[in-house]
C-alpha cells in the first residue's frame, strides 16, 4: 500500500514537473514573440491540449498502477489460506 501512495506521488510529480516545462516554454515563447514584436501564430494542439496529455498519461499510469498492485495484494491474500478453502 506505501509503495503504491509513493508510486503515485512520483507520478504526479513528474506530471507537475513536465506541465510547468511545456508552460514555462510556451510563455517564454509568447514573451519573445511580444518582444520581437512578431505575430505568433497559434500552437496546434493548444497549449491547454498538451498540458491535459500529460495528466492523463500520469492518470493511466497511476491506474495501471493499482490493477497491478489490487492483483499482487489478491494473491498475497489468498496465500495465507488453505488451497482447499480457495
């Protein structure tokens, strides 16, 4: 179960982590656009896109993530009993 909680939170670090990367780069590019005075032309996909990508990568992971770890537990569980009371 600790395991899962700390699996869980480097996934959501890391998406923390890669969503403030692709802001920072897109509003670092907007400043230079502002400041060349250039016409920037719109991101496809948006920037809101790319940002969502990341948070349901990290969802699925975190899902796939505790099927595996509900199936280790099952099994673990039913160890403890007696293969005729299965």
């Amino acid at each position: 179960m600790t395991g899962t909680l700390l699996a869980t939170g480097v996934f959501f670090l890391g998406f923390v982590i890669f969503a403030g990367l692709e802001f920072v780069d897109n509003f670092r590019y907007r400043l230079w656009c502002q400041a060349t005075e250039t016409l920037c032309p719109p991101s496809d996909p948006s920037d809101f896109t790319k940002i969502v990508a990341y948070g349901v990568v990290a969802m699925c992971q975190v899902m796939i993530l505790f099927l595996v770890s509900l199936g280790i537990e099952r099994r673990l569980r039913n160890s403890e009993y007696d293969p005729a009371w299965r």
